[in-house]
C-alpha cells in the first residue's frame, strides 16, 4: 500500500479526502514500521495544534478498516502501519524498540495445520515474532 493507492481508495469509498488525512497518510509511508496511535498524534500536532486525540483515533481505525493500516497490539498498546503491498501469504519481525518489521515468508501454519486434521477446521491464523532489529540490538548492548 502506498499514499496514492490509499488515496484512490478513500475517494472510491466515497470518504472525504482532506489534508490530515493526506499527512497522516504520509506519516505512514516514510516510517515504514509500526507506530502508536499516540506517536501519530504527537506528529500530526506539530502540523495541526489542537488537533484531538478522537479525530487522530477515528482516522486510524477507519483506514484499518479499509485494509490501509494493518493493526496489531503491543505491550498493551495499538499499533498501525501500512499495509504490506505483497499478496504473498507472509508473517512479520517486528522490533519492540523502533516498531520496524521484516517479513518472513514461512508460516507455522503449514504444519500445525496438519497436525489438527480432522479435529478443527482452521479459518485463520495470527502469528508474529518479537524482538529487537540489527539496530536496536547495537544501542542495547551500549546503553
Ligand atoms: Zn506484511
Ligand atoms: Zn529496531
Ligand atoms: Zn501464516
């Protein structure tokens, strides 16, 4: 997913296209990694002061509901990034420091999904690995 085929969508959807939402979008794209629905308020203040917390939420969820943002929760609290662009089945690295992920392209599933032959019927899976990048590995070892 990028701005633009976030922005095509929101118009075929017959949602308002505005500014924040353009800037929001933005924020996305060159973070590139999971971000808190606090840290996208904290930016979007700096652009727009007074701008709520509420406007900053409704955007967000709304966009995840759209498939623009993925959303996943950690340490208790929501996080959002874009999509993957990939249609490719894929599971993500995600580093607890910086909210940087990598995708990984095998899936646990493949097995566990035989071993419950016959006793479950699977519609779905989540699965996502925790822990710090290449990075985040190097400052911890400093700090
Ligand atoms: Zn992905
Ligand atoms: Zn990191
Ligand atoms: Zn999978």
């Amino acid at each position: 997913m990028n701005v633009q085929q976030a922005l095509n969508k929101l118009k075929k959807e017959g949602f308002k296209f505005t500014g924040k939402r353009e800037n929001l979008l933005h924020l996305f794209a060159e973070e590139k990694r999971y971000l808190s629905a606090k840290d996208v308020l904290t930016f979007m203040q700096k652009l727009y002061p007074g701008v709520s917390f509420d406007t900053v939420y409704r955007n967000l969820a709304l966009f995840e509901e759209m498939g623009i943002l993925e959303m996943t929760e950690l340490e208790g609290e929501k996080r959002f990034r874009f999509s993957c662009s990939t249609t490719k089945h894929h599971h993500h690295l995600i580093c607890l420091e910086c909210g940087k992920t990598k995708q990984i392209h095998s899936c646990p599933m493949d097995w566990i999904e035989e071993s419950v032959e016959g006793e479950f019927e699977v519609t779905g899976h989540k699965f996502e690995i925790y822990g710090y990048c290449t990075e985040c590995q190097t400052l911890t070892v400093q700090n």
